[in-house]
C-alpha cells in the first residue's frame, strides 16, 4: 500500500482530542443506575485474597480493567500513549491504541512513533491495535498485519463508527460489505480480532452476526458515555455545516445503552467488553455482574495521561480499589464469581431489555 | 351551492396563522420519546445507496413526508401556500392545503387564489384537498368535487376536529352523521379520501370504523404538536370568553398520543400518516419503526414558508438527512425496511400501549 | 336527647373554615392525572344531545354533580350554605350539609338555622344531611331522624373522619360499634344513607362492609383534595400541640387515592360517588370512566360560596361545560356512556390498582 | 483476654459521633416511600385499646421499637447511654449499646463506665450487647459472655459491617469465617443472638445463612439511613486519604434499602427487626406490616440522648403515637393484626422485590 502525505486524518485526530477536553462529549443513561447489586453483608473471605485477575483472550489480565483505543496517529499524542502504555505495564491491564490508518496510510516518522511507543513503554502488557470497519474493506490481509506487526499487537480491535462517519462531512459511509471483511480477517490474521464500537452499543442480532464472522471479543462500546455524535457536530459547527451539526446533536444519545448492550451481547459471545460510560470499579463490578469479561474506559484515562504514566496508575488503582471493594461487599472473591452475583434491573433498562432479550 | 360574502371563516383562518405564530401552542408527549429505535452497528449496505421513496395512494413520494393541511382561505396565505407547494414539488413529497370551506363557501377570487396557487406552483407534487367531517355532512358530491378540482387534488382529506369545534364559541359542535357522510364519500368521490384528526389523534376503534368506512388513508394528527385546544383558549381568553377559554385550557393536552395512536391505527389500516409534534426526521423513523407509511408536519413548515420556499425546501433536506442517518444506523436501506426495524416501548407509553392493545 | 350550650363543636367548625380559606389545606395525588380517557375523534352525535342527567337514590339529578357536606353548625356558615342551597336548585344538582351535630346538640336558634336555610333556599333541590359515625354510636334513631327533619332532607351521609378526630386532641376516637350502627340506621331511616370518608378514601373491604351494612351509596373522598389531617395540624399548631402537630402532618397525604377508591368501590356497590380533589369536569368524568354515578367536591366552592349563589352556579356551570366537552370528545352522549368509556391507567395508579384488584 | 491500653477504637467512636453530628451522614431510599399502607375507614375498635406490646426474644417489649446500637467505648458516651436507657426504662423499650470492643479490650473503668451506666439506668429493660463479627471470630466464648455480663444483657448483637471495615484506612477486612463463629455463639451462648448489619441491609441468602446458623434474630440496618461508607469518606477526607475518600463516597448509597431488606428478611426469619433510615413511628408500621417484629431508629436518638432522658423519652412518645395513629387508622388493633395489614409496593422497591422475591 502506497503511503500517502496528507494529513487530514492526522487533523481529525487532534481536533478530536482537543474538542474532548474542552466541550461537554459526555451523554448519560449507560443504564449501570439501573443495575442494583446485592449486598452481602457476610463475605466469608478476606478482603487481602480478592482475585481480580482474568482471562482475555488467551493471556491474563491482573485486573479485569481495559485502556479502551484512543490515540496515535498525530506526534502530539506520543506523550499520551507513552504514559498509558507505562501504566497499563505497570498494573497489568489491557490497552488498545487509537486508529491505526494514519500509521498505516501516511508516510511520517514522527507519526508513527504515536503508535509504536506503546509497546516500547510496554514490552509486556497486553496491547491492541485498530482500523476501522469502513478501511477494513479496503485494506488487503498484509496491511493488516503491518497494523499488528507497528505495534506487536497482541490483538486487533475493528472498529464500528457508522453513526460518526454518517455525521462527518467527510465520512467513509459504506457500510456495505463489512462483515465479510471482519469474517476474512478473523479467520486469516495472526492475531484475535476484537470488534467493538465507538459509542453506540451493540445489539443481540449485531453480536451474533459477529460471533458468527469469528470476532475473538465484542467491545460493546455502549452509549452513556463519549458521544461522537456530539463531537462530530462540534466540529460541524466550527465550520458551520449546519446541517451535520444539527444531525450530529440529534444523535447526540443514539445507541444501545452500555448496560442494556452489554446483556445484548453476552447472549452471543462469552468475551464481552463493556465500555462507554464506565467511570468506576462499581460500574466494572456492575458491567461483570451482567457477563462482561472486563469493563473498558477511554476518556477517563485522558486526562491523566497529559500529566503521565503516575497519573494514569493512580487513576487505575482508584478503579481497582473500587472494584475490590464492590467484589468484597457481594461476596465475589474472583472475578468469575462476579460474573455470578446477583443484581436486580431497574426503571428504563428493566423494560429495555424485558422487550429486547425475552 | 351559493357562495356567501361572509368572511367569519377568513378572519379565523388569520386568527389561527397569528396566535401560532406568537404564543406557545404546542405540547409535549407525542411518546416518541418513549421509543427506542435499536441501533445497528454494521448497516451492511452504502449510506448513499438508502432509498427514501414510498408508495402513497397509487403514487410514489420521493421521501415518507408529508406536509400537513395548513392554509389557504385568506389572501394572506397565498405566499405561505405558494413556498410549500413549490418545495413540495422540488423535493418530491406531500401536501395537503387547509379546510377549502373558505374557497367552496365564500365568492372571492383572491381568496381562491390561496387554494389555486398550490397547483400553479406545484404541478407535479401529490397535493391532497381538505373539508371538514362536520363541513362533509351538509355537502353534496358535487361540492366535495368542487374541493378536488379547485386544486386539481390527488386526494381529499377530511378533517375530525370536534375539540376545536366544542372550545370555539362560534364551532360547529354536530357531529351526528359524520361517519356515514365519510362513507359516501369515500366511495363516490374521484380521488382517495384520507381521514384526519387536527391534534388529538385516532384511537383503535375509530380507525377501525374508518377503515370500514373505505377512507384509503388515515392521518392520526395526535396529541403532543399544535394543539387547537390551546389556541381556541388564546382566541376566547382575546375575547373575555371566559368559559370557553377554561375548557379549551383543560383540555390543552388531551388526546392519542402520536406514536400510541400510530401504534392503534396500523392495526387497522396499512396506509397510516403519523403525525401530530413531528419534529425530526428521527421522529419520522420512528414513526414508520411504528408501522406508519409517512410522517407529517405542520407547525415547523410554517415559519419557513413566510421566508419562502427555499427555507421549505431547507428544512425539508434537514428532515430527509435526519431521516437517512436514523435508516443508516438502524440498517434500514429503504422505508420498508424501517418498518421493520427493531425498537423497544419505555415508560408511559409502554403502559398505554400494552393496555390498549392486549 | 337534651340539648347543650356549649359550643365547642360551633368552635371548631369556624376554625376549620378559616384554616381551610387561610391555608395550604390540598394535597395532591389523586390519582386522576394517571388516568387516560381514550379520545374519539368521531363522536357522531351532537353535542347538544348530550344528557347530564342521572339517576340518584332514587331521584334524578340535572348532572352528576355533588355539593359535597361542609357547613352549618355556626351562624357565620348561614350566608354561605343558603348560596350553595340555591345554586343547587338554580342547577338540579346534589347538595349535602356539615355535621349536624351542633344543630342537634346545641340548643341555638341562629345555629339551627344554619342548617335550615338549605331547604328554605332549594325546596326542591336534592339535599342530604350529615352525622358523624362517632357520634351515630351514640344517637338513637329517633335523633338521627330530627337531622332528616331538620332540613327534610333526602338522605343523609354518615361520614367516617377517624383519622382526623386521632389528630384532634378532643377527637373523639372510639370507632368500636361504628358499623352496627350503620347497618341499624340504614335498615330503618326513613331516606337513603350515604357512608361517606372526608379525605382519606375507602378500601374495598370497608366498601364491602358498607355495602353490606346496607348503605344506599358510598362517597369515598379520598386523598388528593382537602387533607383534614393537614387542617388539624395547623390547628395544633396554633395551640403548641406540637405532638398533634406531628401527627397531623406526618399523615397529611395518608389514604387512598381518589381514582384509586373509586375503583375499589365500584367493584362493592354501584352507587358511588367520587370526591376528594375533584377540580374539574374532567375529573368528574374519568370518575365516571372508572365506575362512579357522580363527581363531588367540597372546598372548590367554598370561595365562590362567601360571594353568593351566582358564583356558585357560574363554578357549577363551568363543571358542566368542562363535563360536556369531556363525554363529546369520549363519544360519550350520556352519562351511561361514559361510564363504559375506554381509559389506560399509568404510573402508580397502574401499580397501586393492579396489586389491590387482581 | 489481656487488656490493653490503646486508644484507637476509643477515639475513633468519638471521630464518628462528632462526624454524625456535624456533617450530611444519611442516604435516602429506605423504600418506604413505596410502601402504601391501606386506610381502613372503619376500624371498629376504640383507639385507647390498641396494643402495642410485643414478645421479642422471650420478652415483653411495650412497643416494637428498638434504640439501635450506638454508643459506649469512650467516657464521653457515658451521658449519652445513661439517656437512652433511662428512656428505655421508662418506655419499656429494648435498648442496644454500641460495639463493646473498647470495653472488652481496654483496660479503663471510665470507658467501661459508658457501658454498665447503662444497666445502672435501666434494670429492667431489654438491653443487648454488641460485637463485631469480625471481632468474634478472634475471641474465645469467655470473652464473649464478658460482653453480656458487663451490662448484665438480655441478648448481644453481633455487627456486620465489612463495607465500612473496607472503607476505613485500619479496617478489619478479613471476613472469613464469620459464620462459623456466628453459629458457635449462636448455640452455646447464654443469651440469645441478634446478627445485625449496620447500614448496608441483608440479603435473603444472608438471612438464609444466618437462620441455618442459628442467630435468634435479624436486625437488617439497611439502606437509607446512617451511611457508615459516607462516614468514613469523612474521616478519610480529614486525614487526606484520597482513595478511601473517593471509595467512600462511592458506595455512600450502598445496600439493600430497608423496606426490601425486610422483605427479603421476613422469608427466612421470623423475628426481623427493622433498621436503617426508620424515622417515624409510620416508618415502623410500615416495616411491620412488611412482616418486621419491631423497628429500629439510632441516629434520631443521638440529639435527644445529649439533651437528656426526657428528650429521648419525648421522641419514643412521638414515635409511639405515630404508630398508634397508623394502627388505628389501618385498622390494626394489635401488633399482629398489623403485621397482615394490606399495602401496595409501588415504584422501585416493586420491581426490586418482583425480582428477587418471585
Ligand atoms: C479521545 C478518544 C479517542 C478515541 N479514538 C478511538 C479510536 O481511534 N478508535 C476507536 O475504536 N475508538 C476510539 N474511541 C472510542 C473509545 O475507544 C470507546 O469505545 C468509547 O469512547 C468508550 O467510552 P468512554 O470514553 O465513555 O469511556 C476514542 C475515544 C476517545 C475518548
Ligand atoms: C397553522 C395551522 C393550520 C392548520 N389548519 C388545518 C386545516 O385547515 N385543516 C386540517 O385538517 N388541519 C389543519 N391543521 C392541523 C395539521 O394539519 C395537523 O394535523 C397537526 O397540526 C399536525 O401537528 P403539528 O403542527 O404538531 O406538526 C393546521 C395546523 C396548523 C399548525
Ligand atoms: C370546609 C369543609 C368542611 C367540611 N365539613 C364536612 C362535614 O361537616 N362533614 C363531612 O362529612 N365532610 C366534610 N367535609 C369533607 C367533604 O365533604 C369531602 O368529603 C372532601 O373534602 C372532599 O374533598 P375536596 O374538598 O377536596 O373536594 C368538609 C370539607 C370542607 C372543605
Ligand atoms: C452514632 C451511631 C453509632 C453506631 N454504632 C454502632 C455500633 O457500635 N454497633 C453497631 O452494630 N451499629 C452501630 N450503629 C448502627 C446502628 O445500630 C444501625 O444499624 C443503623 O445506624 C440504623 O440506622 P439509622 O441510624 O439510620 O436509624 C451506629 C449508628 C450510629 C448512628
């Protein structure tokens, strides 16, 4: 593939962050206010022996606890993903890396080191790359694996954006064919592929088509959380295309409520993340509770690492502390136990999935 | 039929254009909200291969829109009659004019004109007539044919607006008849009849009697848009009806909702238009998820038809780029699709409904 | 029984009214507002056809409105029980009086004549009187039948007010016979018994006891109007009864909502009356809807009651008109109709209703 | 058992009871907001009659209500204790004292003082004793039954408070074998036992157990009162520990609410005190109507206890006309008849209960 100079992903990239830490990108209603959790008020074991460790797609987690993609693909972000490399190295958890087109598309060293300081400041942790759906389709196998090899990947996640896309002027919104090429590359690359959202959740018929095509997990990516709906009609309206703008406030809280997708997707996978929204250990505990492997944050985690990798550790710990304690107080010493507590589902997210899973 | 110079039913005509244009006549709880479209992360097909179009009444709609029965009957409204057509004919889609009572009543030729010029600007659009049901009771055929070709309509719309009639001082409250008077008409008549509320929506029973009664379309017209209650109160409170204004106050927000009587009406009749607080082209597709064929709007065309028929034509694209972004991400490639589409029923709507419909 | 001049009772009834005109005396919940009468768009009758009239222990009143019991007992309550007498002759509606235990135990020509003045002004107007079922214990018949002869009345209400007599320190709070007494009377006065509560609202046990005691008809007035909890809170207030206090307003929203009541009711007796926080003919008509012969309401005319007789026929008026429009637009021409008119019930109307009646 | 001189349990009771009283330490959603007791408009029994006496653990209590466990373990507790069990000499009610570690544990006759004060002032009165679960696990039967004869108990409750254990920086987290330990007390101790969480509620598999192992009573201190977590994020704020802090504030609405607890409780137990967030006597009969044995208040009796034994006095007169006021106007002559008086669940608790009791 024939690398090209421009750089207007390279831009997208960094109006994006810049549009997320200065705006309000955050919807509400992931549904986890709905979740009730039973207390137990004997845990019969000793807070100290808590096991958070977990199983992801071959490997072991030391917490159930995912970087969810965010950055690469613009030098200004190299600092970013350095310290959220060092931090998931340091405690032991997932990361994946933001979009890899501009690494794989654009011919700029500086760039791609936005990628590839991820595995140098984490020789050992497990890390993902992504593309997503819409270049899947014009990308051949070996572009792929160049998208894996950038980075060491451990895993590939593919990422579904439709709603972003169809709000971008400039989207990519041919949808046509995407499954096929998620089937093909599940089968054929080196490593697992994950098939996540962006925000907008995954549905029970979604999940199965998906499973079907042979994703190794399923990011449900749920709505409640980072809206780009809202950013994108942010950036609409800097340039003042009404129009998309207007589109883009509309569906500004389009897609299945984390929670509710989460239920959604465990009915067809059994390697569900849960992200979009996520904020604390309770909501892990909670997302876990529902049959999620793990639970996945993005913007939480950007913040800290503009000051670094202590922040970013720190942040991880308040999760883990969180969490624990939500496993001590329902009696959950592992996570598999969690998987089993037990929950009552309340108000909107009760009748959402009465309607939906029955 | 002699034509009278009286012009009570002009003056109301400006009345109504005039109290919509300044006070607060809407209400809210069409239950839109209340509908979850489910959101689908891999459309599988290209957004610009979408298909808008819709069979409606033997003729094909560029896009499931309708602009609702408004104007006509008042010089005034010649301008606002002439922008909608015009946009209705560039864009493809529906219109209905306002009661033609004021064109079949009275002997004036500018105030004909406000009828006429629908044509004259739109000579290809579908554009449907309008009388009222207590109106259609006291007619002959010939008069009713009279309505038809005074715009050369593609259909005939009758109005049921009993609420109005019972708030305003001056209403015609009989409404002994009506449906045996639909009946006839609907049979005898050159062009398909459509059966319409004006804000409080058609329950399951009425559409039934409806449908028996052979109209070949029934418009819902529900609660939670303009509400003709509230603007009678506006007009009695004007004119220290004191009562009057009371009861049209009470009953401000009475009514079918528009999504729960679009849920009741295509249970009855296939050819159902939604409307009644339309507001996006999300609510459209929500509408037709529902079971609708199209989706109508009155009050939003209304500010932009005094700018002309370009703004029309403005907020028209608005609707249709709404509409083709709640198509993409449910995966809805063309309307019937979208009639399929998966959504889940919250709150009281959900409670409404499985009441009503059980 | 020998007649006393102590005029604590007189007293107390001024209190009341002054608190009641002064202060925050309503509660709201009536359950009302979750209760849906389903619109018909084609009532195919007109509205001037619409018959008020019904059927009322044995009489026939001009609409199925109450005058619910509320003073008498205090020569300052003379003007205002004459307005409200020939309001409901001037209209053919239904009027009951306050307790008329002052008039029977106190021996006071002005005070008598507080009560008197109802027949004087509505000689023909239904009109029932009023005894406490605390005191009915302690009555023989030959004093229950002077309060019938007091005014000629047609019938008379016992009414049950033991949550209010446990707020008054005086109160007299000895419930223990109450039914056997109703059942005596009801077997051997010479007019009607109404078993009425004053706000609270009566159970479907209770009304089944009721109805098996042999009363005429049931006035549930239950909670979301005038809360006598409330009015007795303030009046312990006044004297430093902080405990009374307490009390009063810890149970000021205690009992069963109207709508509510009135659905248990019917289900026991087919003459009920529905009362508490009835503001509107809507109301009255959804009562109704549910079950109910007829509407009452108490403080609502209290006010028009201090400026005259035609104050209160305009309020009665507006009641009718708001009714009218109600049973037009339910497709509703009599009050038999109405009674079958389609409704949804919501919210915790829906919960409330669905555990206590299935 | 060696006693030692250490004063931290000591002065973290004072921390705790200066933290209750100066700062926001109480949650809301006890559930009793959902629970509609039916009015009954005709009792049918004097009110002076009601009885309000009810057996606990082989005891007579004059009113099922119970002063939580507070305080004693610091000298200035002393006061307090001597109030609370004056007041429940005079009332007749049962009294429990707080955690008895520091008098188990240090060597200080003033801080043992503020426990034995408490039999002094109350010789006949039920009075309990109280230990931690974790605590119990590490002492021997000896040291157990220490505990009831230093306040000479008619019964000792047995705490469960891992979430606060969890949140404090010193927390005993080690919760295993608790149970055992529960049920080695429960068999061979002289009185009977009461396990008892103290904030956070009790599932019904957590009564479940506790039945098995033989606990005589269960107090479900549940959610919607005092807030142990929000109190540690107090203290954790005080000393700038960030993490404690922010998990605190985490789970401050932790639990299973009060209502739902007692549901759940009641399916295993038959003595089930009610707890947490009680606060007035309509609270109680709430509660027992749910199926509670008694209600249980602690932080309402606080300010009291610190003005003296008539104002804790005063407060339990409050709650006890309160509740007589909710016997009388349910119905309920005594305490049995209360416990089969009819309710509606509405809201939350409803679909709470709907999926963990069916
Ligand atoms: C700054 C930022 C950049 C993101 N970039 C990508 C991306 O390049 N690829 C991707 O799959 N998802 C991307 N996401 C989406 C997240 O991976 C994730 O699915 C979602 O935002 C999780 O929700 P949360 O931010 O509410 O925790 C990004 C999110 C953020 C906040
Ligand atoms: C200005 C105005 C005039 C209207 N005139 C008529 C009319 O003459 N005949 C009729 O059937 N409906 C009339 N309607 C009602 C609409 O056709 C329609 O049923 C309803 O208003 C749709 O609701 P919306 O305004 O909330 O979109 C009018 C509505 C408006 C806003
Ligand atoms: C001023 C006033 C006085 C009342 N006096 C009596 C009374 O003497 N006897 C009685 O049975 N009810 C009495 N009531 C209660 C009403 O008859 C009725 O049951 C209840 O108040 C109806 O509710 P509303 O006031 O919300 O319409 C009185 C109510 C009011 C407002
Ligand atoms: C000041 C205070 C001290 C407490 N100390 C103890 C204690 O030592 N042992 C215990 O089992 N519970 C203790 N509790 C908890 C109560 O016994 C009880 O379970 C709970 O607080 C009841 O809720 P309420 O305060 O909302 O009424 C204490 C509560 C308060 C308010």
């Amino acid at each position: 593939m024939a690398k090209k100079n421009s750089s207007e992903t390279e831009d997208r990239k960094d109006d994006h962050i810049r549009i997320i830490q200065e705006k309000d990108v955050e919807t509400s209603g992931t549904g986890f206010e709905d979740v009730r959790l039973v207390h137990e008020a004997l845990p019969e074991f000793h807070h100290d022996d808590i096991d958070l460790s977990v199983d992801f797609l071959g490997d072991e987690l030391a917490a159930p606890i995912v970087i969810e993609s965010m950055t690469g693909g613009h030098p200004n972000t190299t600092k970013l993903n350095r310290a959220l490399a060092a931090a998931a190295e340091e405690t032991g958890i997932a990361m994946g890396v933001g979009s890899q087109r501009a690494g794989l598309e654009l011919d700029d060293e500086d760039l791609l080191e936005s990628y590839t300081v991820v595995r140098d400041a984490a020789p050992n942790a497990y890390i993902y790359g992504n593309i997503g759906a819409a270049q899947l389709r014009e990308y051949d196998l070996g572009t792929v694996e160049q998208a894996v090899e950038m980075i060491d990947a451990d895993a590939l996640a593919v990422h579904l954006n439709f709603l972003q896309e169809a709000v971008q002027p400039e989207g990519d919104v041919n949808a046509d064919g995407c499954l096929a090429a998620i089937e093909q590359v599940s089968s054929a690359l080196s490593v697992p592929v994950i098939a996540k959202e962006t925000g907008n959740g995954i549905a029970q018929d979604t999940a199965k088509s998906l499973t079907e095509a042979g994703v190794d997990a399923i990011d449900v990516a749920g709505k409640g959380g980072t809206t780009w709906s809202g950013i994108e009609a942010y950036r609409a309206a800097a340039v003042n295309a009404s129009r998309q703008e207007r589109v883009g406030t509309l569906f500004r809280s389009w897609g299945v409520p984390t929670a509710a997708s989460t239920i959604e997707c465990v009915r067809e996978h059994d390697c569900v993340i849960a992200s979009g929204g996520v904020r604390t250990g309770l909501d892990i505990a909670k997302a876990i509770a529902l049959g999620a492997r793990a639970g996945g944050l993005a913007k939480p985690f950007l913040k800290p690492a503009t000051r670094g990798s202590d922040a970013v550790v720190e942040r991880i710990e308040d999760l883990v502390a969180e969490l624990q304690t939500a496993m001590f107080v329902t009696g959950s010493q592992d996570v598999a136990a969690l998987q089993n507590a037990e929950y009552a589902l309340l108000g909107d997210t009760r009748e959402y999935v009465a309607q939906r899973c029955d």
